[in-house]
C-alpha cells in the first residue's frame, strides 16, 4: 500500500518596511545632501543608489517626500489651501463660501507654514534646505547655476 507525502511550505514573512523617519535616521549628512542634489539635478534613482549606496526603493520615498514638500509650498504660495470648508444646501449652492489660506510674505513665513505639515517627518533645517533648493532652482543661467531668488519665485514660478 502507498503512503501519501505531504509538502510544507513554510511562508516566510517579510520583514517591515522602514518608516521614511527610519530612513532619514539611517543617512549621513553628506548622503541627504546627495539625494537632495540627485532630486534637484533629476538623477534617477536606479543610478543614485550606486553613488551613495542606499537601497533604491529608501531613495524614491525620499523624492517623493521632496516632491510633497514643493507641492505644499506652492499650494501655500498659491493659497490653494482650504483653512475652513464651504458650506452648501443640498442643491449645491453655496451657503457660505471656503476660507483659504494667505500666501506667505517671506521665506520664513513659508518655512513655518511647510514645516507645520512635515513636523513628524522632517526637522525644520531638512525642510528649510528643500524650501532653499527650490528658491534657488526657481531660475538658472545659461550655464545652468541657480540664480533664483525669493522675489522671482514668488512673483512668477507658483503662479
């Protein structure tokens, strides 16, 4: 009489994906100025993982997180943010309208503004060196350097 075998298949289980916070504990200055530069200058990450030797997969949630960074600012700058909702009738028409927010006088109104929203992410300084990067980048010469200021970026690039 045959005997009947059986397979086990032991799943392994995978272990948790680093929190953003994780990653950005685990970095060196030089290797945040690095991906800093890499999401400013358009590197990829397929290609930046070689030159600073971090996974990949850590180097797109950390331009993912710059990308958001900018997004908020220039909603911000743009006052695109809704402080306080509308209220409507059932109809549709509208009761009271939405309360938006101000854009920002300065730099540092900005920056606090940002920062308000990255809080349990990013330090005020890591903030501020994006909400930089991203005046400064808001114009180049025909060289390519930064030549943006507050004044032109305000005026013309979030508009």
């Amino acid at each position: 009489m045959a005997t009947l075998g059986f397979t086990y298949y032991n799943e392994i289980s995978q272990p948790a994906e680093p929190t953003l916070q994780d990653i950005i504990n685990s970095l060196t200055g030089i290797q945040k100025s690095a991906v800093l530069d890499g999401f400013t200058n358009k590197i990829l990450p397929g290609r930046l993982k070689y030159t600073i030797a971090i996974p990949e997969r850590a180097i797109q949630r950390l331009y993912n997180a710059i990308d958001s960074i900018e997004e908020t600012a220039r909603a911000i700058m743009r006052e695109e943010v809704v402080l306080v909702e509308g209220t409507y009738d059932e109809d549709g028409n509208e009761i009271t309208p939405p309360e938006y927010n101000v854009a920002p006088d300065t730099p540092a109104e900005l920056l606090a503004d940002v920062a308000l929203n990255f809080a349990d992410i990013f330090t005020e300084a890591q903030v501020s060196a994006v909400l930089q990067r991203m005046v400064e980048y808001s114009r180049v010469d025909s060289s390519g350097d930064p030549i943006g200021d507050w004044a032109y970026y305000s005026t013309n690039v979030v508009l």
